[in-house]
C-alpha cells in the first residue's frame, strides 16, 4: 500500500472583489504516520505559552503578547523535517483578464489551485486534500476542485492512477496544520500588501524570510521545505 500524505490548504483574499490586490494560496504536508505527533507539539507549544490546546492559531490574531508564541511555531515548522510548504502568490488581481481568455475568476482558482498542488505529487504516494470551510457553496466547491484536479493530471501528466485519495473540507479550528498554514501564507499576503504597521506581524515576516527565502519572488521549483511560485502576467513574462 502507498505511503499517504495530508496536504493541509488555505487561502487568502482569493475572491474577486475583496478589495484586496493580493491572492495567495498555501498548503503543508505532513505524512500521515506523523500527523499525531506534530499536532500533539504544536499543542504543547500553545501551553508552553500559556494557551489552551484548542487555541486557534490565526494570522489576524497576531499580537505584541503572542509574538513568541507565533515566532516559535515558525522554528518548529523549519526545525521538523517532515514539514513542508508550498505556496502561490498573485501579487495584483487587478492584471488578471479573464475575459480575455474566456474564463470567470472561480476558473482561474482552481487552475491556480492546481498549479500549486501539481509539483507535489510524487506517483508512489497517495494524497489526502484537507480545506478550510469557507462558505456555503463549500461541497460544490470541492466537487469542482476533485474534478478539476483529476481531470488535469490525467490530461497532462501519463499517470496509472490519480495519486488523489480525497479532498475534504475541514474546520479549521480543529486543524493545527491548516491553521499553520493560514499563518504562513498571511504572512506573504501582509508583506506583499506592503503593509508594517504592526510590530508583531513584521516579526513573523522577518523569521520566516531569514529561515526561508525572501516572499515576493519564486523558490526553485525543486525547493522541498519552503516553496513559493509568483504568478506574472503575460506582460510580466521575460
């Protein structure tokens, strides 16, 4: 039987008019043989620091008495090898043209969620999809994600079988490592924003670009512990 891996989603200020000219998507994988292990630590890094186990781990929270706290949960993410990230930027939603190209926004999220999975999947895994409820249309959207997903690395790839075990929704708050994951990609939003008004926030920034790589540009595409992808337009394109 293949080894599985969770993939743990999260996005942010992906709808079209939110009022914000930065998209970003990420996800952590974690195997599923250590999925126990890292969710019991990252709990105890929340008592270490004086929080309740169900303390929700969420970027909006970030805060002058909690800074360490986050700060920690950065160190842990690069000290456990069996973590890894994966993001995609969308620096300005304005360039997009979807007319021009025959698609609606919902379109172009999942191609661009399927831009970010597609280099993690290696043919003898398997994957399990875990995504943050966000609204209402939550089954139509998973739905259209599985289909989108399968139909695409069946189309571009020569694979026996979809590596795709599932995608599920989740709540996020039960989640530690889509929590996680919320907190690293608000991260690249807030830089990319050009935003420094907050103190604590800007620390988070700082530990993660000296541990990782700088978050306004791509990694290599073969970076395994922390891997972003910068989406250019056509105009940007060298």
């Amino acid at each position: 039987m293949a080894e599985e891996i969770n993939i743990y989603c999260d996005e942010s200020c992906h709808l079209e008019n939110d009022n914000q000219k930065v998209m970003v998507l990420g996800a952590i994988l974690c195997p599923c043989t250590e999925k126990k292990k890292v969710f019991n630590r990252i709990r105890e890094i929340k008592e270490k620091h004086g929080l309740k186990k169900d303390f929700e781990i969420k970027w909006t929270k970030v805060s002058p008495a909690k800074v360490n706290f986050y700060l920690d949960l950065i160190d842990y993410f690069f000290d456990n090898a069996s973590l890894s990230f994966r993001g995609l930027l969308v620096p300005n939603k304005a360039k997009l043209r979807h007319e021009e190209f025959n698609r609606k926004h919902n379109d172009f999220y999942y191609i661009m969620y399927y831009t970010m999975l597609k280099i993690l999947f290696i043919p003898k895994f398997k994957y399990n999809i875990y995504v943050d409820i966000k609204d209402t249309r939550g089954i139509e959207k998973i739905n259209e994600l599985t289909h989108f997903l399968s139909v695409k690395l069946a189309h571009q790839y020569s694979i026996k079988s979809c590596p795709i075990n599932r995608i599920q929704e989740v709540r996020s708050h039960q989640v530690e490592l889509i929590q996680l994951a919320d907190l690293i990609i608000g991260a690249i939003s807030y830089y990319n924003r050009g935003l420094s008004s907050n103190n604590a926030k800007v620390k988070i920034v700082e530990r993660l670009t000296k541990r990782g790589y700088p978050l306004d540009c791509s990694t290599l595409l073969g970076e395994q512990k922390f891997n972003l992808f910068k989406w250019r337009s056509r105009e940007e394109l060298p």
